[in-house]
C-alpha cells in the first residue's frame, strides 16, 4: 500500500490547517497515512554553527528516515506574515542538510487555509515555486479561504470549494496509484 506522508507546516495544537489536513486525509483512499506533528520534532534553531559543533539533531534524521519511505506528501501551509511559519521553516532548513532533495522527487498536494479571504495563498504560492528546487513534484494546491466561515465539524461547507478539493484530491490520487 501507498505511504502518504501529512505534514501541517505549523506547531499550534488547534491550528486549522492541522484540521483541514485531517479532513483531506481522510479523503485518500487505498493509501497508508503517515501523520507528522512538527511538535513531535524539536528542533534548535539552523546554524552553520551549531551544525559544526553538534551535528545533524537526531530527530532530523529520524524525520529524514520517514521521508524516503513516502510515496507523496500532503502538506497543509500556516500562513506566517505571508511565509512560512518559523518551525516549518526551521525544519525544511535541518532537512536540506541531510538530503538537499528534501521531497525525494515524490508527488506533493499543498494546501493553505487562514481565516481570511486569502486562505493563505501568499504561501501557498511560495511553496508551489519553492519546493521544486527541493525535489517536490507538485501535483495540486488549494486554498480553503475565510476557514470559520467555509469549514465546520462535517467538514467543507462551501459546496463549490468541497468540490474543487475533491477534484484535486482524485488528480493526486491518480498520479499516486495509477490506474492499470
């Protein structure tokens, strides 16, 4: 069975892009969910420096280890002052210390969800041009925009974004298990 690994870009305990990635999840069908919590991987700040004195923090290599046994990545974006948030951040930099190709060339769906009505596509957009140079095959994004209002316990309330999620969905699923 195909390994997926979730990842929300974020170390909030109710952060809604942890919710949004849950339900997505929860979509995929025929496919093995490896959840990542960045709060599970504490991480001191990257420096060359510290990097020289004490080497490659062990939880990075056991996140490394996780990583080339996925088979696509689903990742869901907190939107930071437009960027990353710091602790994805920090995370990507450990990891591209270990292996500069930090997505194994495997297929990604980016997700980004904020209260507002940009639903954080400022990052979203970032991440879509920027993780290809770490070997991420984007395959889909979505945006979830003004979350209070188009989310609840169900799920996606809003029909037409529900829809378009699922759309998307199913294209990752296509290019994860293939049809024979």
């Amino acid at each position: 069975m195909k390994k997926i690994i979730t990842i929300a870009g974020t170390n909030s305990q109710k952060s809604i892009n942890k919710r949004l990635l849950f339900y997505t999840s929860g979509l995929l069908e025929n496919v093995d969910i490896i959840s990542i919590d960045l709060n599970d991987y504490v991480l001191p700040i990257y420096g060359v420096d510290y990097e020289d004195e004490n080497g490659i923090p062990t939880a990075i290599k056991r996140l490394n280890e996780l990583f080339d046994k996925a088979d696509g990545f689903l990742v869901s974006l907190a939107e930071h002052n437009g960027s990353y948030s710091a602790v994805f951040k920090n995370t990507i930099d450990w990891l591209s210390r270990v292996n500069m190709k930090i997505w194994r060339d495997k297929p990604i769906f980016l997700m980004a969800t904020s209260p507002g009505g940009r639903g954080g596509t400022t990052v979203l957009q970032a991440a879509v041009n920027y993780f290809p140079y770490l070997g991420g095959k984007v395959i889909a994004d979505f945006s979830l925009p003004s979350f209070f209002d188009n989310f609840s316990e169900e799920g996606i309330s809003n029909e037409d974004l529900k829809g378009e999620l699922i759309q998307k969905i199913q294209l990752f699923e296509q290019i994860i298990i293939p049809v024979e």
